[in-house]
C-alpha cells in the first residue's frame, strides 16, 4: 500500500489538502455516472408527471439534461444522497484505491464511510450550487472540531476555473474553527479568510481526487461553463468517531475496512438495511 509517499502525507499535514493524480479511472467512475443517469431521469418523469416540465429532454446528455429541466422549474436543493444512494456509490466508497488513501491519511486501518457522501450537479451560472468558504466542522457542528473527518472530492468531468473548480486555503485547518454567520443556505466565515492565508486553485482531471479535512477553508467557483460539473465527495473517518449529527439525519454510513475484525467489514447489503430501517422508523 505505497499510494502515497512520505512527501504526500506531510503535505497533506501542513497544507490540509492533497491533490491526488489519477486515484481512479474513468471505468471506476462508470457506475456512479450511469446512477446519477438514471437520478435524473426520475427527476425528468417526476416533474413531467406533475406538469411542472412540458417535456422530458431525453436527448440531452448528462452535461445538460438537468439545466435544461432547472430552466423550466428551478429546484431548491442540489446536493444529492438519497437521491443516488446505490451499490455503485457504495462500490466505489470501497474501491481499495480509495481506502488505501483513507487509511494513510486518517493513519488507522479501522475506518467507517461517514454516510454523507454527496453527488452534486454545479449548474451553469448557478449560485445556488456555488459554495462559500466555509469549513466542513461549520455544518457538523462545534464539537467535531478536535475530530479528524476526511473528505475526498472527485470529480465525475474535468473541472477548472471555468466550470467551478474547487479552492482550498493553505493551512487553515490549524486555524481551529472560525466563527462563522448565516448567509442564504450557506455558513460563511465572519473574518476575511482570504487576506489570513494562500489560496490554491485545483485545476483537476475526472477520477483526480483532493483530500482535506473537516477544519480545512475550501470553497468552489461559479460554473461559468454550458456543461454541469459534476462531482461527488466522500467522508470517512476512523471507526468509533462520533458521528450523531449524521445519524439523526438518517446519514448512516457503513464500516468499510477492519484490519483487526474484518469481518465486521459492512456489505452493501448490510448499509442498504440500515438506512431502510431508520426510514422505516420516521414513517
Ligand atoms: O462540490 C462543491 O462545489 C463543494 C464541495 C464541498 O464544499 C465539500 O465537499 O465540502
């Protein structure tokens, strides 16, 4: 397991963030793609048989189909779990490439899928897709601000300035966690960030991965490109990390390596009966 080097991981260290050439290839990527298809097929029919759309735009390829459906019934949330909750999504949550990355950087072989792994389609032109600074540790909340929570972005198309790139401030995860303020849907810090550290603009390739931290300032552009950029993150974290925010939520994640009990190692089988057991106990 030499995916990354001595060089990489203290980068990670000091930076908070490591880029990761290549960590997954376009076959790896496939699956999830033909998920995420299929999610915004459901979202065409949905609002076709509502009458909220007039047409389905099925000729329309992945990089546009859903503009063209935000153009005639903008929808509120574009952050996507639920909506492609999947083995695919868990296959690739357990691709040993990934898990590799997982276990050198959280430095333990004992290492659960956090559950919140989000798909999310960045609109052309679309602030409501366009995230502020902000650190992870905002969201969860104050008391997982001593946690150590991996987050590994990936992005499904080649993304960079133009169609909403990701941002990362170097160092700012031992800043400790910021006061932050409501601003719209989002968290944003109340000092200038950017005045306080260097920001670092990651040009990447699809199956390119970045890595940070829950306390690490990151943001992403405007898409100012036609085409959605599409990306998905997943979160991981050493097993035993409290993780109630997520549970309340219905976030539930999964054991994906145990190198003392693997044979607590979660199938996809065992992930999927959790989640619909505690749906089945909200309804
Ligand atoms: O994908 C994006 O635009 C932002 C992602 C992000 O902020 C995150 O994964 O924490």
């Amino acid at each position: 397991m030499a995916l990354l080097d001595q060089q990489q991981l203290r980068t990670y260290e000091e930076q908070g963030y490591l880029l990761i050439p290549g960590l997954l290839s376009r076959d790896d990527l496939a699956p999830v793609e033909q998920t995420i298809v299929k999610a915004v097929d459901r979202v065409a029919r949905g609002l076709y048989a509502e009458g909220r759309v007039g047409e389905l735009f099925e000729d329309q390829p992945l990089s546009r189909r859903l503009v063209e459906l935000h153009r005639m019934h903008p929808r509120e949330s574009m952050s996507w779990n639920r909506e492609v909750f999947s083995e695919a999504v868990y296959d690739l949550c357990v691709q040993p490439a990934v898990l590799d990355v997982a276990e050198l950087l959280l430095g333990s072989g004992e290492i659960t899928m956090n559950g919140d792994y989000w798909v999310r389609p960045k609109l052309p032109q679309e602030q409501l897709t366009t995230l502020p600074w902000h650190q992870d540790s905002d969201y969860y909340g104050a008391q997982t601000e001593p946690l150590h929570i991996l987050s590994l972005w990936i992005p499904l198309v080649d993304v960079d300035e133009r169609n909403g790139c990701m941002q990362f401030i170097s160092g700012s995860h031992k800043w400790g966690l910021l006061p932050n303020k409501r601003q719209g849907d989002h968290l944003v810090p109340v000092e200038d960030v950017e005045a306080r550290g260097r920001v670092e603009t990651l040009a990447m390739k699809a199956g390119d991965a970045v890595a940070f931290r829950n306390l690490t300032f990151h943001r992403s552009l405007m898409n100012n490109s036609d085409g959605i950029r599409w990306s998905i993150d997943l979160r991981y974290s050493v097993t035993g990390t409290p993780l109630d925010w997520l549970a309340k939520m219905g976030l539930l994640g999964f054991v994906a390596r145990s190198r003392h009990r693997p044979e607590s190692v979660d199938s996809w089988q065992a992930w999927r009966a959790g989640r619909h057991a505690w749906e089945k106990e909200q309804a």
